[in-house]
C-alpha cells in the first residue's frame, strides 16, 4: 500500500489580514500571500492556508479541531489573549496534558496543549 500523509491544512478565515497578524503577534507564523483570497501559513510545523470565506470551523459544527503543541502553555495562552484572540475554554486537564481552546480573528476554534 503506498504511503499517505497528512501534508497541508486549509482553514477558512473571512478577516484574512487580522487573522494574520493574529498568528503572526501570537506564535511568530509567516505567511506568503496568493492573491487576495489566499494565504500560505510558514513556521507553523504543517504547511497550510487561509482561504477567504465567512464560513468557521468549530468543533461545534463538525469541524475537524486544530491542535497546536507547547511547552509553556499558561504563556501560549497569554500570547493568544495579548494578539486578540478569545479563550473560550480555559486551562484544563484531559488524559495525557493540558490544553485550552481560543479562537482567532475570523472565529476559528484551535487548541493548545502540553503534557
């Protein structure tokens, strides 16, 4: 059977350039622009994009959930409410770590966790 991977994400984002900055102010991401209605996400561990649309993806309608890792999680929190993100389930425990989940700019809902 030939091997098969998860290689690029694509999320869609309706404020393109506020959840740039965003990412950019919180983690230190990159992006290359394609357009007005595209941008590619650099330095984020999975390549992946930013597409322009007003849909959001949520765990509460459906949407695969976007984990993102870190050592320092009370300080990745920190950095997610100081570039305007929203917490929107604080630090908790979960078998294996820790995590909260916050969503960014254009209303998309991620995680971080640590161990």
């Amino acid at each position: 059977m030939a091997s098969v991977s998860i290689n690029y994400v694509e999320l869609p984002a309706s404020k393109i350039e506020a959840t740039k900055k965003f990412f950019a102010d919180a983690f230190g991401w990159s992006f290359v622009d394609y357009g007005p209605d595209y941008a590619a996400i650099q330095g984020a561990g999975l390549d992946g994009g930013f597409y322009r649309s007003d849909l959001k993806a949520t765990t509460a309608n459906g949407s695969a959930l976007v984990v993102l890792y870190s050592a320092e999680l009370e300080q990745a929190q920190q950095n997610v409410e100081n570039a305007g993100g929203t917490v929107i389930k604080p630090i908790f425990e979960f078998p294996g770590g820790r995590r909260f989940h916050f969503t960014c700019p254009s209303g998309n809902e991620y995680a971080i966790w640590s161990e």
